[in-house]
C-alpha cells in the first residue's frame, strides 16, 4: 500500500514538472525598458517593465469558439473588427503595439498603468469632457474603486464646434479581436467595455522623450512557436 502510495506521489510530481516545463516553452517572461521624462518633474528616468511573450496561440476550434463568444458579446453594437482573436497579447499588449510599434505581449492593465501611466503620463480628460484628446493618446478604464481594468489607445477623434465629442479606440480585452470602437462621453449603460470596464480616462505620453526598447532585454532570444 506504502510503495503504490509512493509510486502515485512520483507520478503527480512528474506530471508537474512536465506541465511546468511544457509551459516554460509557451511562455517566455520578457523585460523591456521604459524611458521617458517623467511626470513629477525628475527628470528624464528609466524604468523596466515586465511582460510575457507567448509563442503559442489559438487551435482553429479555439478560434472559432473565441469569434462565436465576441460575436455574442458585441452583436449590436459599434464595434468594427480589424483582427482576428490572438492569445498572443491582451489590452495592454495591444495598446502598446499600435502606440509604440513593439512586438505582441501579454500585460496586465495594472502593470502598464503603473509602469507607463502612472509615472510618465499626463490626464488630459476629465469627468465632463474628452480635453484635447488626439490620436495615440492611451485611455485607461477604472471600476469604482479606481483600479485599472482596461487599456486601450485612441485612433481618432471627432469634434463638434472644435471640441472633441467623442473618440475612437483601438481596443482589445483580453483574447478577444482587436476592434475600432466609437464613444461618446459616459458612453451607454449597455455598452460592453463601459458595463464591464468602469469608467475611462484619457492619457497623454510625450513621443518626443518617451522610448520603449523591448530589445533591451532578449530573454526570449531562440525561443519558437510551439503547438497547443
């Protein structure tokens, strides 16, 4: 009884350390470096930002399950597909390919938030207006007790009489497809993201001194695209 015990223990801890290992080859944790002037008035600093690089993505029945889920989810509203579902990065990830044109990552919106807004950006939106809201600023989603839920980047806008009514984004939650989505301030209590997300908020990086080197750190050098 002790050594059939035994023998399913090993088996357990095998069967982990294989899992572990498969993982370690789907997943690879990466460190790109963020520089920018920063927003306190320190100066120009640096600052290094964890993400994770993922060299698996979606089996065609996968794919077509994610679609049939977007699909029930945005059905009816303003949001215009331009890619297809991609484990490969989320929101944050997203957000950080089409402002700064680096490679495809997962990130949590709580640690961009705190690695790019918070330290580097300034609001330019407030409770009753878009500001001056333009073209590659980030727009960031908090709940009600203001933590960051979604971030997502602006597009373009749309102004009337030379104010900006409303806005459109580059979105993407989680593994969903990337979609352009037109709001309006306070948006609608039905819309998707407004009724999941929270509320939004406008932010700007100044490009001018702003980098983000995600060559810096190669840990994921060598590393392919592995099946399911």
């Amino acid at each position: 009884m002790k050594n059939l015990l035994r023998i399913i223990l090993i088996s357990i801890f095998s069967l982990g350390t294989f899992l572990h290992a498969q993982d370690d080859l789907r997943n690879c944790k990466k460190r790109i470096k963020i520089s920018g002037e920063r927003n306190d008035g320190s100066g120009v600093k640096d600052t290094v930002m964890v993400v994770t690089q993922r060299f698996y993505d979606f089996t065609d029945a996968q794919l077509k399950k994610q679609l049939e889920d977007d699909k029930y989810r945005y059905e009816g509203f303003n949001y215009q597909a331009y890619d297809q579902p991609t484990m490969k990065m989320d929101c944050a990830g997203n957000t950080l390919h089409e402002v700064f044109l680096t490679g495809k990552y997962w990130i949590t919106a709580e640690m961009f938030y705190n690695c790019i807004i918070k330290p580097y950006a300034t609001k330019v939106s407030n409770s009753v207006s878009w500001g001056d809201a333009k073209e590659s600023d980030i727009v960031v989603f908090f709940n009600d007790s203001g933590a960051p839920t979604h971030i997502c980047s602006v597009s373009s806008v749309q102004k009337t009489m030379g104010v900006v009514s409303s806005i459109t984004i580059f979105t993407k939650d989680g593994k969903e497809a990337c979609y352009m989505h037109k709001m309006t301030l306070g948006g609608s209590g039905n819309d998707p993201l407004f009724r999941s997300m929270g509320t939004p908020q406008v932010f700007r990086i100044n490009h001018e001194t702003f980098d983000v080197n995600d060559a810096f750190y190669p840990d994921c050098k060598g590393m392919v695209d592995v099946k399911q």
